[in-house]
C-alpha cells in the first residue's frame, strides 16, 4: 500500500442544497476537469487530493470541512 496517497490533504463536503456540483482538476501544464460529482441536500462526499487533482471546484450551497478550518460555498441568504 503507497502510504504517501492514503495521507494526503483531503475534504468533506456537505450538501445543503440539491444539485450541488463538485468538479476535481488536474494537475500538470494544462488544468482541465478530470471528474465531477453531483450532490443532493445532505449527502457526503469525502475528496482527495492526490497526484491527479490539485484543485476541487464546489458549485451550489454545501459545507466544507478541511483541516485547516470550516466553510460554507454558495449564497448563504435563505
């Protein structure tokens, strides 16, 4: 088992909303979208980043949770 992947920097991204988008980019000389997940309201999805993704892009009302801290996307006025 490659220890070095199971230990890298990963999300948790609550829905409070349906439809919320959540899209992984690559890493390398051109990003581009390699993967995008669709979330209803209170669904759970736990995102890596690995030598593949270096960036998670989460469109639509959710609560993300890092080891650096909480926050929310979308537009919080309801």
């Amino acid at each position: 088992m490659d220890e070095d992947r199971v230990l890298d920097d990963y999300v948790c991204v609550l829905a409070l909303e349906d439809g919320v988008s959540i899209i992984g980019m690559t890493r390398g000389r051109d990003t581009k979208f390699h993967h995008t997940e669709k979330l209803d309201k209170g669904e759970v999805m736990l995102a890596q980043f690995t030598e593949n993704t270096s960036a998670i892009k989460i469109r639509g009302k959710a609560k993300i949770l890092t080891k650096y801290g909480d926050l929310l996307s979308g537009s919080q006025d309801d």
